[in-house]
C-alpha cells in the first residue's frame, strides 16, 4: 500500500435546503462581514438572495462579489479583492456557484491575506501568512472544488491554468444542497458531470492514489455512475440530484489526496486553444485515455466497475469496457464525441500534444505519456 496523509478538516453539511444554515455555519467560524463571491447567474437563480438572507437571519453583514467569469483569470481575483478592500472589517469568505467561484474566492484569500499577485502562489503552500476561514457552495455537481485546496486561476493572456496549492485555503466547511443544482441547465449539468465521473476514473488510478483517495473515488464513480441519468432527466429529483452532488463531492476528495492524469493534460489545452468548455474536452479524452492506461491498470479499472456493479471480462477487458461505458454516458448527454465536431483543426494537435506534456497533471498519469502518445491521443478523438 502507498504512503498518505490523510488531513481532514473540513466540516461537511448535506441536505435538502442545507443552505438556509448558511449564516448558522459562518457565524460559528467567526464571521461577523462576509465576501460573498459569485457569479450574475447565481445571482439570477435566486440563490445568492437566500444566502444573505440566512446570513442576515444570523446577525451578519455581507459584502457582494459577484462578476466571476467561467475559468476565473487573475484579473477576476483582483476585482474580488478591490470589493472587498472597499469594506476593510471583512473577516469571512463565502464562495457559492459553480467551481469557478469558489476558485475565486480561494484567489481572493490568497491575495487579501498574504498580498502580492497570484502568480506568486502558482504551486503548492506559497502562502506565508493565516487565511480568512470560509465556506464552499458548489451550485453544480463537477469540479469538486469545495473539496480541495486548489485554487485554478488563468492568466489572461495566456489561458494557462495556474494551480494555487495552500492547506489553509480550504474551506472550513462546506454545505451540500441538492435543491441549489435544480438551476442548472441540462448542458451544463451533464458538462459538470462528465467532469465530476472524470475526477473519480483518474484519481483511482493516478500514480499518486492511495488508499484512503481510492476509498473517495471508487464511491464518486459508483453514485455518478448510477445516477447520472435519472439526474439529467428530472432536475427536481433531489434523490438523484443529491447523489450526483455527494459524488462531485468525494471525488474532489479523491483528487486533494492523490491528483489526476492524461485526460486533463489533453483537456486543458483544448479549452486554452479552441475554447472547448472543460467538461467537454475532458469528456471527450477520457475514454481514449482510459483505453492508453488499460495495459499498466486493468485491475484499477476492474475494481472500479465492480463498485457500480457493471459487467466485465475482468481486469483483461476492463479498460475496453469502462472506455465503452464512457463513451455511452457522454452520449446520453448529447455531448460531441469527435474533436472536428468542436472546429479543432487537425493541423494544430502536435502543439495541442506539446502543451498536454506541459501540465502538471499528466505526469501523474500512470501510464507514462511521450509527445508521440499524446499525438495519437488526439488523432484517436480528432
């Protein structure tokens, strides 16, 4: 068994309406002003208005960020900061929305609390100084980022995603409604999706993985897995919602103790390059990933769907059955399974190959992965 160390701290709280606990939470933490950090189409939906009105219920001031932009760039930190600079007694971060707010609201912790640029904490424990206590509300059931201690911040000009690491980044709590995914639009609930399924297959399998990640993924895949039809069918089945919520959840959980691999190496230079929305370019990779890793991890994969009760060969087939199963999900979400579908020119997939090898997250890969292997990676999607 692998080496780890397992350090929780974050406090989970799940349920119908758990977000009307809100100011309970933040008040408990010690808040007194809170930075609410979001984006207009959770202002819109109504949510961030039952977010203040729990925290005013709690005795509480608020502080309202809300022009985070998908795939959040350091420019976006900066204007989170400059609102909450307007307010100097803010003592509390609240990030509410998909991942890119909390995203956000991680980047403004970091640079209300220990200053300078976020190119300063691209890496892991750059942060110096304490870190504002805060509390994660994922809207969607994909990135897992309220589990994690990963901030993913863009450069404006490049598009290159920047990993921002720290402990004391992470949210000290974290609520978990179902009923908040109900405003989510069918595509972006099967994008997130797709994304969150992505989370638990890589980081079962990651050269990173250990025990206690697997235990997070092999039960992420198994509730995604089940549910990831009924969820898109009804989106006020909160049963389903809900699993598909606790899923996204333990597989971000899997990634905080282990990492990720080839599929988003190659997705993150698709969304830099051609703008393909992340859950589409990683839903589109993965199953040609999981076919390239087949050779080293056939019982990882066998395992995996095992736990969700899907019938397989054994671990010799597996990793043909599981790609199988990918590809089946990712169309009964109508999602585009050929690059070319996305305007990708085929001319571009070696620099699309060069900027893959360039990521962190392929080096955990477990297979290991040449320009020439990310090349056919690409051509097999293309």
């Amino acid at each position: 068994m692998r080496e780890f160390d397992y350090d929780p701290t974050t406090r989970v709280v799940f349920g119908e309406h758990a977000i009307d606990r809100l100011g309970e939470l933040s008040s408990g933490l010690g808040a007194s002003r809170v930075l609410l950090v979001t984006d207009p189409g959770i202002v819109r939906a109504g949510h961030v208005e039952r977010a203040r009105d729990s925290l005013k219920k709690a005795g509480l001031e608020c502080v309202l960020f809300d022009g985070v932009e998908e795939n959040p760039t350091t420019q976006v930190v900066e204007r989170g900061c400059e609102a909450a600079r307007q307010d100097r007694q803010i003592d509390f971060i609240v990030g509410l929305g998909g991942g890119s707010s909390m995203d956000a609201a991680k980047g403004v912790n970091f640079l209300l609390t220990n200053g300078g640029r976020m190119e300063d904490y691209w890496g892991v424990n750059k942060a110096e100084k304490p870190m504002l206590p805060s509390i994660g509300v994922p809207t969607t059931a994909g990135t897992g980022s309220e589990a994690q201690s990963f901030a993913l911040i863009s450069q404006p000009d490049t598009h290159v995603k920047m990993a921002c690491g720290d402990k004391k980044a992470r949210f000290r709590a974290v609520i978990l409604d179902p009923a908040l995914t109900a405003s989510m639009p069918l595509d972006v609930a099967a994008m997130t999706a797709m994304d969150a399924i992505s989370h638990a297959v890589e980081s079962y399998v990651c050269s990173k993985s250990n025990h206690v990640s697997q235990l997070f993924a092999r039960e992420a895949w198994r509730l995604l897995e089940s549910y990831f039809a009924r969820s898109l069918s009804d989106p006020q089945d909160f049963e389903a919602r809900g699993r598909m919520l606790l899923g996204a959840h333990w597989a971000g959980a899997a990634i905080e103790n282990s990492m990720l691999g080839a599929a988003h190496a190659c997705a993150n230079p698709l969304t830099a390059h051609f703008d393909v929305t992340h859950g589409v370019a990683v839903a589109l990779m993965l199953p040609h990933v999981v076919r390239y890793n087949g050779s080293v991890v056939g019982d990882g994969y066998h395992e995996l769907l095992t736990a969700a009760g899907t019938p397989n060969g054994g671990p010799e087939s597996s990793a043909e059955t599981l790609s199988d199963r990918l590809t089946a999900l990712r169309t009964m979400a109508r999602m585009p399974s050929r690059l070319r579908e996305l305007n990708v020119e085929r001319q571009s997939l070696p620099r699309l190959a060069e900027d893959a090898l360039r990521q962190w997250t392929g080096t955990f890969n477990p297979r290991e992965l040449s320009r020439e292997d990310a090349i056919r990676l690409y051509e097999s999607a293309f």
